[in-house]
C-alpha cells in the first residue's frame, strides 16, 4: 500500500513556520501586505481567493481585495495594477485568473511588477527560474518540490515525467525538478507512447486536467505519483488527473485529492509574501 502524501499537513506546518517568522518581522516594525485583485465573481475563483485571504489573516500578512465587476475594461485594470506597482505599503499583487475574454491575460500578467508578483507569472521570474537566478516561482510546482522533500523523496538522479506543458505548471515543474537534478522529460497531448514514458517515471507529476485519466498501466511499480488535478465528479465528490483507487497499490507514495497539492498552492503563495517582508 501506497503512502499517502498529506498535503494538508505539510502546508499547516508551512503556515505556523510562516506566522512565527512574520511575528518576529512585526518586531522590527517590517510588514507584508498582499493585494488580492478579482474580476467578475466566479465562484471557484472566490473560494479560491477566500482561501488565500484567510491565509494571510492566519500568518498575519496583511491583505486588500480589490472586487472589479465582469465588464471592467483592460485598461481600468492595467491602471489599477500600476496603482499597485506605485503604492510602497502593497509588498504583493496578486491578480486572480482567469480573466473574462475580453482582458488579454498575457498583458495583464507583464503590468504587474516582477518584485510584487508572487505568483511567479511575470516573464521575468520565469526567465529568473529557467537560468537559475533568484525570482518568485509559481506557486503549485514549488508547492510539489517542498512536498517530496518533505517526504524525504529524493529527486537527484531520478527519472521525473511530467504530463502537462502550462506555464503555471508543467513547464516551471519541469526547470525545478531539474534544478534538484532530475533527468526530466516533459509529456503533451502530441506525445506518443504517453503510457510507456510514463511507467520510466521514479516521480510522476500529472497535470492533464482529465478526471482519472492515469491508471495504474502508466505507473511503474514503486513510483511516485504527484497528482495536481481537481475536478468536481457528478456525485459531488473531488477526483483528481489519476485514479487514485487504481493507482494506489502500484506506487510508493501518492498525493491525494483533496488535501494534496491544492494545500501546498496556497502554503507557497504565503511563502513568496513573506519573501517581501520590509
Ligand atoms: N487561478 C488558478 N490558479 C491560480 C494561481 O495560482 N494564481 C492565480 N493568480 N490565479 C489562479
């Protein structure tokens, strides 16, 4: 039987270690405060911004929330971001995604200045992380290398396989496993023999966004599998890219969903807050 990565632990124990290095900052006067901006009301996208703003209040990082309504035009949000960039009390910006169809997300992600962006979407931290320089990164991969390191995983040396080339997860997964000295291979919808690259994994990082997509035919016994999928089922249940039921007696190690990844998100967006502490 697999051992079931908690990630909800691992994020708590992040989170006390947060609040009690923000608590000896506060001492000598120095602050973080996260502007948390949202378009329209997505109901996902409110959960999720709920979340990291209960996140902020635990740890003790200050937070504003900046609500626009669905038809804001890009520039009025371009305006505000550069408000933002300006205002010296606001050490983070956060502009929840997706954006509705008329904003050009590329755009908005380049206005917000790479010193406050904590999620690591700006081209510049992407650039940062791809030669190796210090910058923020994205926020669920890094989550995924503190939760192997965590479960004293080791990375060097291993076939890592990830399914999903995004720029929020695949791609800045695949330049931080090889930071730790993975061999890296990156699979797509295009991939071919997907089952077979899949079962070399030492550590399987899949982010498909198909439900159940992986079964137990594309994990090598003993592997590690990391899953970063979150998808409602009709029975109101979360499931995750990987049957885990499936998948759970061929792997040594295997993160559930909920209370895998999704903790680590928010763990590590606070993380990158308190990078900014001044
Ligand atoms: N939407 C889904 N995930 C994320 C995230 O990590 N950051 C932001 N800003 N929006 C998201």
């Amino acid at each position: 039987m697999a051992k079931i990565i908690d990630g909800k632990a691992i994020s708590n124990a992040i989170k006390d270690e947060l609040k009690e290095y923000v608590e000896k900052k506060k001492k000598e006067g120095k602050t973080a405060n996260l502007a948390v901006v949202q378009v329209g009301n997505d109901p996902a996208s409110s959960v999720y911004v709920n979340n990291k703003k209960k996140a902020c209040a635990y740890i003790g990082i200050g937070s504003s929330s900046y609500e626009l309504p669905e038809d804001v035009t890009q520039e009025e949000l371009l305006l505000l971001i550069d408000r933002l960039n300006k205002d010296e009390e606001i050490t983070g910006i956060l502009v929840q995604l997706p954006l509705p169809a008329h904003i050009n997300e590329d755009t908005v992600i380049r206005k917000i200045d790479p010193g406050k962006d904590v999620d690591g979407f700006h081209p510049m931290n992407v650039g940062a992380l791809s030669i190796g320089e210090d910058g923020f990164v994205s926020c669920t991969p890094q989550g995924i290398i503190e939760l192997l390191k965590r479960s004293d995983i080791e990375i060097s040396g291993r076939e890592c396989v990830v399914i999903g080339r995004s720029n929020i997860v695949g791609k800045p997964m695949a330049m931080l496993l090889l930071r730790e000295n993975g061999t890296v291979t990156v699979c797509h919808s295009r991939t071919k023999n997907l089952k077979e690259v899949c079962k070399r994994a030492d550590i399987l990082v899949v982010a498909i966004g198909k439900p159940k997509m992986i079964d137990h035919e594309y994990v090598k016994e003993g592997a590690v599998v990391i899953d970063v999928g979150i998808h409602r089922m009709e029975n109101g249940k979360l499931c995750g890219d990987v049957d885990f039921d499936d998948v759970c007696s061929h792997c040594s190690a295997i993160t559930p969903v909920p209370g895998g990844v999704g903790p680590m998100t928010i763990a590590m967006l606070m993380n990158n807050c308190c990078k900014n502490i001044s």
